[in-house]
C-alpha cells in the first residue's frame, strides 16, 4: 500500500496516507519504532553520515518510521507543502514555527483573535528575546497593510478566530505578507487540512494541534508544522536545535485518528451546524457565531475557501449576568466543562474575549457592546438530537433560576 494519487477523494487519501510498503512492510498500519540509538554498519557507514531528512536512520531524534509515515501523511494533505515537523503540543508547534523564523529586532504581526497561549508566548517568550509583537484586527485588511514596517518577518493568522470565530481573508493577508517580504503562518487547526488547506491558499506554514481533531479521542498531546520549501529547513534546523521531537507511540496514536478524522469532522459538523441552528431561534441567545451557519459572520467566506469546518463555535447570550451563564454551564448533562476540543465528547467553556484584545473595535458583527457573555461549545460524536434537549434543559433552569 502506498499514497492515493492526488485526485482520489479525501477518505480514500487520509486511509493511504503515509502508508509506504518500506515503513509497512507485510502488515496495514506502520508498526510502532522505539528507539533511540540508531547503528550502523561499520565505521565508513558512520564516517559516510546520513542525509538529515525524513527516511533516513541517524538518531532517535530524528525520527523513525512511525513519525515519518506521520510527517509524509500531513504533507500529503497540502498541496504545494515541502515537510512537515511535529512537535510535543500545539503550543509547541505555534513557539516552533515563530522561533524558527524569527530572531532579535524583527516584528511580528500576530492576529488580535488569536488563542491566548500564542499571545503569552509573544509577551513573555519573544518580547525578552528581542522580538516586537503589534497585534491588528484580521477584518481590517487596510490597517493590517498599514501595520507593516521593515522589520516585519512574520504574520501569524487565525481563522476562524479563536473564541469569537471570525474568518479573514486569509489569501489576501497572505500576499500581502508576501509582497511586503514577511512570512505568513497560519494556526489552522480548526479546520485543518481537510476543511482548509492553508498553503494552496499562499500561506508558507499551517500549524495544527494534532491534540484535536487528528487524534480525535482526548488521549493525545501533539503539534505539527507543514511548510513550504521557502520555510521548512529554516523550521527543521531550529527545531533539531531545540531537541523537538514526540513519542513513536503518540505518532501511532494520531496516525491511527487520522484514519478515521474525514468521517468524524464531518458529523461533528453536520451536529454542530444543527445546534447552531437551534440556538439561533432562542430567545435567550443574541448572537451564535459559528462560519458555517447561513448568514453568520464570515459565513461568505468560509463558503469560499473552505472544503468543510468541525464541531466548535460560540454563542453569545442576550441580556444576562455571569451567574446565569454559570448556572447555563453548570446545568448541560452531556457537555463536559473543559478546555480543547476535537475529541468524540461535547465540551463548554464560558468565554470572554474582551480582556485579551488589543486592537479589536468593539462592538463588532456577531458580538453587540450590550452582550458580552460569550459561551463555547465543541460538539462531539453525541447524536445532535439529545446535545439539543440538554440545551434546553439548561436554558430552562437558567430561566427558572
């Protein structure tokens, strides 16, 4: 079994990928290689080196076939990438792409609806280092081009935006970025490279929490980078400088989710589409913020440049106290109250985007100065009939509270 040809479906891709008959051999899945010391044959074989890429024994922390078959199946999915590089989280993956392009004076540019991790990494880690963040509004392309200076090196995008889920114009900050010489690097973990596939659309580096939707079950922690050839060896060497590596048993883990994430995404986000739905008809609901509903903020263009979405989008609720949403939250049966998302299991989160934002001018489409309580949910693998009776439920004790 090797690679399915490019124009074969998604499903018949995300079974294939990664799957080459020398890290196979005889069985279906690339067997787990734990391993720290590589040998070799005599002492010309070790004299003779070996190239540093993906396929080629060194040292465990270059990988083995169970992480290469992981790094050739990410790739896989995004045409026109060079590499791919996997890393310990998806904050891992954020701080690698970032630290294996940027360096003392340069600015980075970082979207103003970024997750919150990616901003402490710049305010603590980066601006020590040297490294000047200004943050923009990703809806405000005309202040966005206005932001870049000389020593502008990186933009670092989020669409959808993390809690609010605005979508950007993703192909057009990207060319500006090129045109203006910085590189763009895209967190692209809510769709991913099956609902967006971030370098056909000019970005250099999509990042993914492999933690999400590839892994799929809540069991996993890991990251990844793919790249184009303009970026990837810059990513590679900074990134073998830091000692990055993961576990060939959580590589096995997120090759095996991968299998499986085509059919998954897509019922979390027909369940998600239908609760989006519903909520939009309460009354107590001001504002549901999910790209795939008609009629949302950003909803033309994710009609435009995605092939599919997933599970997770917010709500914000009309006219209420933070002790009614707890109540909301604390009231759902069926909903876990925890961070991430992309697992088999609906979660909630209250959300509050405003103490994060530097540059976002409230209020803005989706989210009124008067409703400010924002709740998150991620729909799971649950049938999206009863996820919508434990809303109401929840709602009508809220209510009755």
């Amino acid at each position: 079994m090797s690679d399915a040809p490019d124009d074969c479906g998604l499903g018949t891709r995300l079974v294939a990928a990664g799957r080459r008959p020398e890290w196979t051999g005889p069985v279906v899945n690339v067997p787990v290689w734990r391993g720290s010391t590589h040998l070799y044959a005599d002492s010309a074989d070790l004299a003779a080196g070996r190239p540093n890429a993906d396929g080629h024994f060194f040292y465990g922390r270059r990988g083995t076939p169970t992480q290469w078959a992981l790094c050739d199946a990410l790739t896989g999915l995004e045409p026109g990438a060079a590499g791919t590089l996997l890393y310990p989280s998806g904050l891992a993956a954020i701080s690698g792409a970032l630290l294996g392009l940027l360096n003392a004076g340069d600015v980075l540019l970082m979207s103003d609806n970024a997750y919150e991790p990616s901003r402490s990494l710049a305010e603590k880690l980066l601006a020590p280092l040297g490294i000047e963040t200004r943050w923009f509004d990703p809806l405000d392309i005309a202040a966005y081009r206005d932001a870049f200076c000389p020593r502008t090196k990186v933009v670092l995008l989020e669409s959808p935006g993390s809690l609010t889920m605005e979508v950007c114009d993703v192909p057009a900050l990207a060319a500006i970025a090129r045109e203006r010489g910085a590189f763009s690097v895209l967190d692209n973990t809510w769709a991913g490279p099956t609902g967006f596939t971030a370098i056909r659309h000019g970005v250099d580096a999509s990042v993914l929490a492999l933690t999400k939707h590839v892994g799929g079950h809540s069991d996993l922690m890991m990251g990844a980078v793919t790249a184009t050839a303009a970026v990837h060896d810059a990513l590679r060497e900074r990134a073998q400088l830091l000692g990055q590596v993961v576990s060939p048993d959580d590589a096995a883990l997120a090759l095996r989710g991968l299998r499986t994430m085509g059919l998954r995404l897509q019922r979390q986000a027909d369940s998600a589409l239908a609760v989006a739905e519903w909520l939009g008809a309460q009354e107590q609901v001001a504002h549901v913020l999910c790209p795939m509903l008609p009629g949302a903020p950003g909803h033309d263009l994710w009609r435009r440049d995605f092939d599919g979405g997933c599970g997770l989008f917010s709500f914000v609720l009309r006219g209420r106290g933070v002790g009614d949403r707890a109540r909301l939250i604390d009231n759902l049966r069926l909903f876990g109250i925890g961070f991430s998302w992309g697992g088999y299991e609906s979660l909630v989160v209250p959300v509050d985007p405003q103490r994060i934002r530097t540059s976002t001018v409230w209020p803005r489409s989706g989210w009124a100065a008067e409703d400010r309580l924002g709740v998150r949910l991620a729909i799971g693998l649950e049938d999206p009939a009863d996820l919508i009776a434990d809303l109401a439920q929840a709602f009508a004790a809220m209510d009755r509270a």
